[in-house]
C-alpha cells in the first residue's frame, strides 16, 4: 500500500467513533477519518470502515508503550486484507507524563518498527508521529510519512522538507468555528493548554519553531493560540487549512473543539471533545467550504 490521501479529514477519538459517525463524515466529502487511542487489536476499525465505501481510516496513534507490536501487525493485516487500501497504521511515542515506562522514545519506536517489519507491515502503509528533527529522520527512513500534532504550517513546512517530495504529511489542526474571533480564542484556549502545554513534547517542539517561553507561559500567548487552533468563520479557516496545503501537506486533518468534553477512557484527568450536534454543524459548514 503506499498512502494516497488527498484532500481533509476529521480527527477523533477512536473510543468514541461509531461506523453512523464515519458514514456521516464520508459522506459530507472528507477522505479520511483519523482515530486517537486506538489499541494494538484496531477493534472497532472493520466495523468504520464495513459502514463506509472509500473513507481511509487512520490510527493517530497507536502509542508504542501500550501493547505488542506482533499484535498490532496481525490486527492490521486483519484490517488490510478485509479493506485493502483503506486503512493507513500511525503509531507515536506518547508522552512522558502519560506513559508507564516512558524511557528514549526513540529506541522505543525503533525496536516497535522492528516488530512491525517482522509482522511484515509495510512501510508505506505506516505513518509516525513525529514533530522533532530525529523523529523527523526516522519516518523518512522508515515510514510512508507523518501525522504531526498540534501543529502550525510552520512545522508542515519542517516535515515536508524532512521528508522530501514523496513522503506522506498529514498535519492535524485544531479549529473553533465562530466568527467572533475573541469569543473563538476563549473556547480554543482551554483545549491548548490541558494538556498540551504541560507535555515537553510538544513544548519542546514549539520552542523550536520560535515560540517563547511568554508565549508558552500560563494558558498560551494570542499569538500561540492563534497559530495553532484555526479561528473565525469558514473563509477564515479554510484558509489556514490551505496553508498547510501550500506548505507541503498532502492530507490536513481536522480537530473540531466546541469547548464540551468528557473524561477519557484510558487517560485520567484527560478531556476529550464530545460528539455532538455542535460538532456536526462545523463539519458541515467547513464540508460547504472545502468541497
């Protein structure tokens, strides 16, 4: 498989994703669907993929810490060989604050590569999690591409550039759709700064792209906020949509935040937007701008 997607997709959590929810989404025109959380066994994933015609399903991400790797290269040879071309395999290195064991994220993701490539998954059918320039390396070495998190075009940019002219980038960017831009920074805020900037990850990252650490202080500059969450009407987000576009993306992954949350499964103290009526309108709306 070598991954094609063009176009925008939507960003969710798997836990919480039903195969109704991807026919919806399919159907509105995006191309993919991409699924936080997810375990080594993809369960669930046939069935999103049983209720859709050519929605692509990602993993965004698999986190290495949590599970075997021989299991996830069954699991997606179960999920390859039902839906062929249709589902694209992401892992990540999680963060030190949420994961047990965390230690050099980097030889963690090497020795799960290793496994994967024992399971005989594809390089071009998996995707990292990368935003450093190491992390960066190791997709283009031994990756179909990225899916970069809480991330400006600037860093799109950074990725396309690491990667060259045939790897895949898929950036995720946040969005609050409402016209009135201050009110949008207030529900955007929240979302940024829990847990986002209490993670060096992403932290670390963002200091690299020139961010400071008044930027990064408290609940995040203006300016932070405004770089990494897409604010205002359609007109305005779409824009910022297409700039990764311009910089080098190939697929942009959409997060819609509405300011409501539930607790995650798995993650105590973790809050997760809440699928609702609020956010089907967004992907609607954004639907009649795009396509």
């Amino acid at each position: 498989m070598k991954i094609g997607l063009r176009g925008y997709g939507v960003w969710q959590v798997g836990a919480f994703t039903t195969p109704a929810m991807a026919a919806e989404i399919e159907e509105l025109g995006y191309s993919g669907l991409w699924l936080g959380g997810p375990g080594v066994d993809l369960a669930g994933i046939d069935e999103l993929l049983a209720a859709t015609e050519s929605l692509v399903v990602g993993s965004s991400v698999v986190n290495v810490w949590r599970g075997d790797p021989s299991v996830l290269a069954a699991s997606y040879q179960r999920v390859t060989s039902r839906f062929p071309g249709r589902f694209v395999l992401g892992i990540g290195a999680g963060h030190r604050e949420q994961s047990v064991g965390y230690e050099r994220p980097m030889d963690a993701v090497r020795r799960f590569l290793d496994g994967l490539d024992a399971g005989e998954v594809p390089v071009s059918g998996r995707v990292l999690a990368a935003l450093g320039p190491k992390m960066l390396e190791l997709a283009s070495e031994r990756a179909g591409g990225v899916v970069p998190y809480l991330v400006p075009p600037a860093h799109t940019r950074v990725a396309r550039e690491a990667l060259g002219a045939s790897g895949f980038v898929a950036p995720e960017q946040k969005v609050v759709l409402d016209a009135d831009v201050e009110r949008a920074r207030e529900v955007a805020r929240p979302r940024v700064e829990h847990p986002y900037l209490g993670l060096v990850n992403y932290t670390s990252n963002l200091r690299r792209l020139g961010y400071s650490e008044a930027d990064l202080a408290g609940a995040g500059s203006d300016r932070l906020i405004d770089d990494l969450v897409a604010l205002g009407d359609v007109a305005s987000v779409v824009r910022r949509l297409g700039e990764h576009a311009t910089a080098g993306a190939d697929h942009v992954v959409v997060q819609v935040v509405t300011g409501k949350y539930q607790m995650h499964p798995a993650l105590p103290g973790v809050r997760l937007q809440v699928y609702d009526d609020e956010v089907r309108r967004v992907y609607r709306e954004l639907a009649g701008g795009l396509f």
